[in-house]
C-alpha cells in the first residue's frame, strides 16, 4: 500500500504531496500529518478527488486512508 | 482565470452559502457539512476582518489601515528603536492581540503545538525579503486588501504584482521547492514570542519612556490601546479557526481549484467597500490616496515579491503572526525577520513613503527576487 509521510510540513505542501500521490488514481493511499490545518486541507482535497476519507489519530498525528469510491 | 472571474462576480452567491451553513450547522449532519463549516469561518473572518478595520480606521489608525501586520510590525520595531524613522514608532497593540488571541484559541481546542525546525534561518531571510517587498508597496497583502476596499485603485496594481508573484511561488512548490519538515519542540520554544511580545505591551504600557513614540505622521494616528488589543484578539482568534490567510485563497485556487478561502478574501474586500461607503472614506482614485504612492512599476514588483515569499513560506504573514501563535516556532523566527527586515527597510531607505519608491528600495526588491530564486534552487527535492 502506498504511503505519504507528510509530517511535519506545513501547508500547502502535504496536499501537493497528496496530490502527487493520488495521480494515477490508486485505489487507496494513506497520509501522515500532524497538524489539524493540514488534516482538514488533505481531507477536503481528497474528497474533492472523489476519494473516501478515513481518519485515526495518535499522539497528535492523523493517520488519513483515502480510499477510492 | 476564467475561474477567477465566475467567482468575482458571483459574490452574491456567498450570502446564500452563508445562510445555508446557519441551517446545516442547526441540522448537524450532511455530507457538505465539513465543506460549507469552513467557508462559514472563513467568511465570518473577512467579513470581521473588514469591518474591524473600518471600526479602527475610524477610531484613529491610518487611512486603509484598520490593519497592516507589515506596518504594523514596522511601527513596533520603530518603537523599540530598532529603527528611528520619527514617523513610524508606535506599539501596535493589534499585532500582540492577534498573536495572544491565537495562542488561547488554539490551547482550548488543542491545537497548540511547539514545533519548528524547518529551515529556520532560510525563513528568517525570506521574512526580510517579504518585508522589503511590502514595505515598497507600502502595506502587507492584508493592507492591499483594505486599500482596495477604500478605492485606492494602486492597491489592484499591487493586487495583479501579488497574484503573479503567488504564481510564480506555486511553480515552484510543483517543481518540488521544500523548506523541510518541522519537529516538536519544547514548551518553551513554542511559548518564546507570545511571551515577548506581551512583555512588550506590558512594558509600553507601564514604562512608556523605555520606547520611542511617533508625534507626528502614521505612528502618531492610532485607535485607542483597549480597543486596538480587544479587536486584535477577536481577529486572531477567529483566524486560528478559519486558517484566514490571504496567500491561500489564491494559491489554492491556482493549484487545487479549491476557494473555499477566495471567499474570506472576497469578504474582506466587500465588507470594506461598504463600511467605507457608509463612514464615508471611500474614495476611487490613484493620486492622493492615504500612505500610498503611485508609482505603478514599483508597486506591482513589491507585492510579487511579497506574494512569490509568502508561497515559500506556506503563508502570508498575518497567518504567520496567527501560526506562531499555535506554538508553530519557525514562523516566530519568521515573525523575527519581519521586525529586523523593518528595521533594515528604514535604517537603510529601503522604504518607499507617499512621495514615492527610493533607488536604495529599487535595488533591494530587485536583489530580492534574486535571493528567492536561489532559495528555491537550493531547496528543491525530487519526487
């Protein structure tokens, strides 16, 4: 499965990342980040990509699975 | 562009969207509910934004400059005496409310955070160069705004320099431009500059001898201190919320076509057009426009410059003020570089004033586009 580390970076680049990582329309692709800002900004790029948007947090950092619908 | 335009003159679309949130949000669920929240905040923001800068034009800031985190940092640092430009030396409270009012919103929802560690010094020089861009201009892209919003027809030239400047920053953001990632940091690193610039309101205000205060020109117009550091703190706090910056709105739109955050720019913009409509300071025109000149050339390139720096730096700087208020320890450093790049501006005649742009102000913002663009030749990491 494919795996964006985006921790740390901050905004725009874990969507462009994101956006990188979600161009040949896989079929599922996971996003680490850890920053509410970027959680909400890669959560609503991906569903405006048509992608389902599951979230887990741990010790501060969101663990985001963009799954295709 | 062709985006851009639809948008523009669709602004009254914005309106119903606001009501249709007020009724999601009553009913709490929906699939657009996450989409529309945000475009209810950020709206809200402008629309305070806006009307705050009205309210403090009026009640004693400068003309068009309800807010200006450049000018404002400008004034701060003149009144530290980093700086002895007799006419910009004032402790402006709304810089410490925003940076305050963003630090208590984001420890109640959990949001702050000490980390930093990304490029720091890179940072540090892009604030200064930001700086020399804005204060050719004459204002930070919030400013830009807020002239707009008064008629000052040479703040849309620096509004087309600042979108072409945001173009050329997210080609270089696609070509792989990175400052790095940050790390936690401790406690202290993230509580650093909150803590000192409250020391410094509490210093103004109890040993006011210490500083250095303007008698005369935009230094001495100021709205009275309570009600500067009340707003200052509302507005911070709501920009924590929203992620207000006015870089994103347009880069985002650019690269993602998203603008959800156009709309707080649009807000901005409406709500100062009509407040200045009703307080009557709202006057279209290039010439004899408050703390501004009209050297077209000179105000395109600022503002590009302002916007091409603002992309490297992952915001504009009034979300910087709000992002090192969250613990966010690389944009104090830049916050830092924005108060010495001030002080450089008016310790060496960088600085343009409403008679015009300076040789020595020429030759910076030029040198300025150079260093950015061996920043982003250094900094760039391939996929």
């Amino acid at each position: 499965m494919n795996t964006v580390d985006a921790r740390g970076l901050l905004c725009p680049e874990p969507v462009v990342l994101a956006q990188k990582a979600i161009k040949g329309a896989p079929a599922e692709v996971t996003v680490l980040v850890d920053a509410v800002a970027a959680k909400e900004n890669v959560t609503r790029f991906a569903k405006s990509r048509g992608y389902e948007v599951e979230s887990s947090e741990e010790n501060g950092e969101y663990s985001l699975k963009l799954t295709k619908k | 562009m062709l985006e851009y335009i639809r948008i523009l003159s669709n602004f009254q679309v914005c309106l119903a969207i606001y009501k249709d949130v007020r009724f999601e949000k009553m009913k709490g669920i929906g699939k657009t509910y996450m989409l529309k929240k945000r475009n209810f905040w950020v709206i809200l923001t402008g629309v305070v934004i806006g009307a705050s800068a009205v309210l403090l034009t009026a009640l004693g800031n400068p003309g068009n400059m309800g807010f200006c985190i450049a000018c404002f940092i400008r004034d701060t640092a003149g009144a530290a005496k980093l700086h002895t430009a007799a006419v910009v030396q004032y402790v402006r409270p709304e810089i410490i409310g925003m940076i305050i009012g963003a630090m208590a919103i984001a420890m109640l929802s959990r949001e702050f955070k000490p980390r930093g560690g990304s490029s720091p010094m890179t940072r540090f020089i892009i604030a200064v160069v930001v700086m020399i861009g804005a204060l050719m201009f004459l204002g930070c892209p919030l400013r830009m705004m807020l002239r707009i919003g008064g008629g000052d027809l040479n703040a849309v030239v620096g509004l087309v320099g600042f979108i072409g400047g945001i173009f050329v920053g997210t080609l270089w953001l696609k070509g792989g431009f990175t400052l790095k990632r940050a790390y936690s940091q401790s406690l202290t690193e993230g509580v650093a500059l909150p803590f000192a610039v409250v020391l410094i309101m509490v210093l103004s205000i109890a040993v006011p001898t210490l500083f250095a205060w303007s008698e005369s020109g935009p230094g001495a117009a100021h709205a009275p201190v309570a009600i500067a550091l009340i707003v200052g703190l509302l507005v911070g706090g709501l920009c924590q919320r929203s992620r207000f910056c006015t870089v994103a709105g347009n880069r985002d739109a650019m690269m993602f076509k998203d603008f959800s955050m156009l709309w707080g720019f649009l807000a901005v913009i409406v709500t100062t057009i009509v407040g200045n409509l009703i307080t009557g300071s709202f006057h279209l025109s290039f010439a004899d426009q408050p703390v501004a000149h009209t050297d077209g050339l000179w105000n395109f390139l600022g503002m590009a410059l302002v916007g091409w720096g603002s992309v490297m730096l992952g915001g504009c700087p009034l979300r910087q003020l709000i992002l090192a208020g969250e613990g966010n320890t690389d944009s104090a450093i830049t916050v830092t570089g924005f108060f010495v790049g001030a002080a450089i501006c008016h310790n060496f005649g960088l600085a343009s004033s409403g008679a015009g742009p300076t040789t020595n102000g020429m030759i910076a913002v030029v040198a300025g586009f150079v260093v950015l663009t061996v920043i982003g030749l250094l900094n760039r990491e391939r996929a």
